[in-house]
C-alpha cells in the first residue's frame, strides 16, 4: 500500500506544498509567505506552523545555511497523487481500477 498515511496532509498543508512543487526548488518560509500571501492572503505566523507541521510528518525538507532555513517537498506531486489513488481504489472499489475507470467514464471525466 501506498504512504498515503505518513503523507496525508491537510486543505492548508496541501496549498503549502503546491507553492513548492510549482516552483520547483527549495525556498526559504519568508519567499513561501509572499507567495502564500498573494495566493492565500496567509500572514508568516500561519506559513510558519504548516512548514513546522508539514516538517513534523516528513513531508517537506528542510536544510539550513548561514542561519536560514529552506524548504523542500519530500516528495513529488505525482508520488502523492498516487498515494490518493491508490488509497481511494482501495477504500471506495475494493481495489479494482477497473469499477474507478467506468465511474469516471459515466460522469463524463474520460473520453
């Protein structure tokens, strides 16, 4: 089974590491909070407790030189996309694909 578990991150957490897979390379919490605050209008306090909890869950990296700290996704996007994949065909279609594939196909998300 997928690390779904050790990675799940919450609505808040997830906006956090967008921003850093978007730009694709580590960045320190003050570039992180200007980016979230034209994004999300997050204040530093708020970017600072989820790099904190996202560090907590070793979800994000975090290296430090000449004091200042950046951040890294510990994973990639599509590493956790296909945690939640493979946590939701196990959970919802008793882990056949193939029942996912038609429910999307219904719903008009497949051609």
């Amino acid at each position: 089974m997928s690390d779904y578990a050790s990675r799940r991150i919450s609505e808040a957490e997830l906006s956090v590491m967008e921003a850093l897979w978007d730009t694709g390379a580590a960045m320190t919490a003050k570039d992180l909070q200007i980016m979230l605050k034209e994004r999300r209008d997050w204040e530093r306090t708020t970017v600072r407790s989820l790099l904190t909890r996202l560090q907590e869950k070793g979800s994000v990296l975090v290296s430090k030189d000449a004091d200042v700290a950046t951040y890294a996704p510990a994973f990639t996007k599509e590493e956790y996309g296909w945690d939640l994949a493979e946590v939701l065909v196990h959970r919802l279609y008793d882990g056949n694909a193939a029942t996912l594939v038609a429910t999307l196909k219904a719903h008009g998300l497949l051609a």
